[in-house]
C-alpha cells in the first residue's frame, strides 16, 4: 500500500498550541519516523508556495516539498492519476475535497485519527517472538546432533 500524507493539514489538525510551523513540522515528522510499522512507501506531501520542488528520502519516509504555486492536494491527485494500481494508494487528511477527489480517481481515505489508530493496532497485534533460552538450545543441538547420527 503506497500511503500519501497531507501534512500541513495533518499538522494543523494536530497542533499544539505554542508551536510555529517548522517546530511543529519537525515534530510532527520525527514522530513519524519513530512509527516502526510504518508502510515503506510513505509519502509526507507540504505546499512549498514560494520554494522549488524538493524531494527528501530518509529511509521508510519520503518528504516532498510541491513545487511553487501546488499545492499538496494537487500533487496527491496527480500521484494517483500516474498510478496504474490506484486501488493499492491511501491517502491520509482530513480535507473533504480531497478525500472524495481521491475516492472519484480510485483511491482508499483514511482521516488522521482512524490512521493513527490503525497504526497503534499493527503495532500491539504483532506476535512477539519466542525467546529460547541457552540451555533449550543446547539441549536441542544435542537432539538433532543424535537423530543425525542414527
């Protein structure tokens, strides 16, 4: 699933009080750099307005800065429309506009709350793995070394 984040719009609808912008950008983007079950191919979108398109990779995050005069929402839609797989894209805001061009294009909408939500029951369903202790894994080397000498 390829997810597309409208960040400004996650970030106004989050902020805290006495935060500035990049403040709170920097904050909103390292915690979600901290999610460890985030999909690989998430896409944070910001309108850059007077700043040239920019393009940043730092591992399972991608932050994008549109080109001057787009907006993220347009950036979003013309995403989708380049894909041939739309089905298999989220995107992630709270704009209603948005949310239903994206639907008409072919596109699942998730709002901010109901993605972080989701995100916080990947992370509690996942299994931990068994941990064996040295002593039942000696003991288990020992078996299959004597069910290989048979």
């Amino acid at each position: 699933m390829r997810v597309f984040i409208d960040g400004y719009n996650a970030i106004f609808s989050s902020q805290e009080p006495d935060i500035d912008l990049e403040e709170a950008r920097a904050l909103f983007l390292k915690r979600l750099k901290a999610v460890k079950n985030l999909s690989k191919t998430t896409t944070v979108v910001f309108d850059a307005k007077n700043l040239h398109f920019s393009k940043i990779d730092s591992g399972s995050l991608v932050v994008v800065y549109t080109e001057k005069n787009q907006s993220a929402d347009t950036y979003i839609l013309e995403q989708i429309e380049l894909t041939k797989q739309k089905g298999q894209i989220l995107v992630v805001s709270n704009d209603r506009e948005l949310k239903q061009k994206a639907k008409a294009l072919g596109a699942k909408t998730q709002s901010f709350s109901k993605f972080y939500k989701s995100l916080e029951n990947k992370t509690s369903k996942k299994e931990e793995k068994p941990t064996s202790h040295p002593h039942e894994l000696k003991r288990y080397l020992n078996i299959f070394e004597k069910r290989s000498k048979k």
